[in-house]
C-alpha cells in the first residue's frame, strides 16, 4: 500500500459538483484527478472506518463447494475481516460453514447466515435444518432461505415458499426470514416478496454490462428497483462487487483502478444513505473461474493468499 504521508489530500477532493451534503443527492466521488496510489490511499481509508458488511469466502486454492472445511481455517479468514465489518454472510449451513456465525458471533460480528438451496432435497433438506439449528442456537441475526435458486431455476416458486414458511414457523420470531436473488426477481415473483420479512437483492452492474463510469448509477438504479417491490419492507443489497481481473463482459471491464473505483462509491454511497451492503466480496477463490470464467476468481479485496489486494 502507499504511505499515506506521501499525499495532502481528503475525502473532499473526491466530492461530486453537488457536494455530500444532502442525503439523496450521492452521485459519486469525482475520480478524475485522482491518480491510482491516491485511490489505493483512499481505500485504506474507508476500509479503516468499515464496512456495514461482507459476504465470507471459504474456501482456499484447490478447494471448492462439496470440500470439508475446517474450523481453523474459518477461524483465521475470519479473523482477518473482522477489524473492518460488523456483519459477516454466509451461504451454507453444513460442510463447515456452519463454523461462520459461530465464530462471527465470537468477535462480536452479525450474521446473516444463508442455506443452500439446489434441485437435490436431499441437501436441502440438510441445509434447512442446519439453519433452523443454528437460528435456534442464537447464531442468527437474519435468516436467508436460498440464493438465487429463482434465477437458476433450481425449485418452484411453491417448493421455495414452502421452504421459507418452514424456517419461518421453526426460529425465534424476531429473526427476520428473506430470500437472496437478483433485484429483479422480487418484481416478477411478488408471492416470494411478500412471503420475506426483509429482500435480500443482489445488485451487479458488471454482469450486465456497465461500463464502469455509470455503475453506481446503475446499481442505485437496481437497489431502487428492489425497494419499489418491497413495498415497505427493508432492502439489503446482499451481494455487489467489481472484479479486479478477468474477461470483459460487453462494456463491463475487469480491472484494479476499476474495482478500486467501485468499491469506494458503494461504501461512501452505503454510508451516505444510510444503506445496508454486503460486499462481494472478502477473498478471492480460484474455484469459481469453473463457472464463471477467468473473472469468476477476482472478486475479493484479499487475493487468494489471504492479502490486501490494493
């Protein structure tokens, strides 16, 4: 990282024509005079002052879903986030994930814990009562009943809202139950909105192909979307990111002034709003170029060896 003594600079520099000072009007810090090693200054900064939240990487080089994963080793990741967020996501309830809230709740982060959902019952089942476990354990703050499983099409609309009437009936009350997909998915299936306590929306502007400069926009464009849906209730962006590396999607280009630049206005924007983001995301995983390509393995503010990337 860059010395900070070596710049004179502040979060002013970065202010867009209209100022921070009023609360809807975030349009994004003003990056044109900033050179990278002002920007990777920057970042140290706000990762100083924290996140709201960060979704958790598991797994190390040549490790993937289906891997038992130890509780040391979640330990030590965990660990290394904890200084900077106050709420940690997970995905899984079973295959060592279920060492995540555990641990987070021992240094004093929140949880929103996630099982898994796919088109095999069997481990739907396992996940659903690892979550119901864990929610009654009091490792739980928000409980998310799938992640993209519309999007996938891996279950029915029904087989789904069976699943989260299930969790719902079987925790503490004041657990709030939602579903993680794609913001859009709460416009066009409003029985599953209406049956989450909270959305959990995913919000990319890179998988479809936004170019870097009008990202913010397009992601508080998603967000907007995913609020109008909920009609009243609480929106959480559950997953956004910019990959530091990889292949070019249409307009979308990977890079690290590019990742450096996304991150920064969706912390300052998160701050500024007052909304609720957990960033995609800790630690790179090589696994994830298998379904995703070259880019797929780039997402993490940590590189695959568990350092700071900028």
């Amino acid at each position: 990282m860059s010395n900070r003594t070596e710049y004179s600079f502040h979060l002013s520099d970065f202010k867009n024509e209209d100022g921070l000072a009023a609360k809807d009007d975030f349009k994004g810090l003003d990056f044109s005079s900033q050179s990278e090693s002002n920007l990777v200054t920057l970042f140290s900064d706000t990762l100083k002052e924290g996140m709201h939240g960060l979704c958790f990487s598991l797994y190390e080089d040549g490790q993937k879903p289906g891997d038992i994963i130890s509780e040391e080793q979640v330990r030590r990741r965990m660990q290394i986030i904890a200084p900077y967020t106050k709420w940690v996501r997970s995905f899984s309830c079973t295959e060592g994930n279920e060492f995540i809230p555990k641990i987070a709740r021992e240094l004093g982060i929140k949880t929103l814990v996630g099982a898994w959902l796919g088109n095999d019952d069997e481990v739907n089942q396992k996940e659903i009562e690892g979550l119901i476990e864990l929610a009654n354990q009091g490792y739980v703050d928000i409980a998310a009943v799938g992640n993209e499983v519309m999007y996938r099409k891996d279950l029915s609309e029904e087989e789904l809202l069976v699943f989260i009437e299930k969790v719902k009936v079987a925790i503490p009350k004041h657990i709030p139950v939602g579903y993680v997909d794609a913001y859009y998915e709460f416009t066009i299936k409003p029985r599953i909105t209406e049956a989450c306590d909270v959305i959990l929306s995913n919000c990319y502007p890179f998988w479809e192909g936004c170019p870097s400069d009008y990202s913010l926009d397009h992601m508080k464009q998603m967000y907007h979307q995913a609020l109008h849906a909920a009609q009243g209730k609480k929106v959480i962006i559950t997953e956004t990111g910019w990959p530091s590396h990889g292949e070019s999607l249409k307009e979308s280009h990977p890079s690290r002034t590019n990742a450096l630049k996304y991150f920064l206005n969706t912390q300052h924007w998160s701050k500024h709003n007052n909304i609720d983001i957990f960033y995609f995301s800790s630690f790179d995983e090589s696994w994830k170029t298998g379904p995703e390509g070259e880019v797929g393995a780039h997402w993490g503010i940590w590189d695959k060896n568990e350092k700071l990337k900028y």
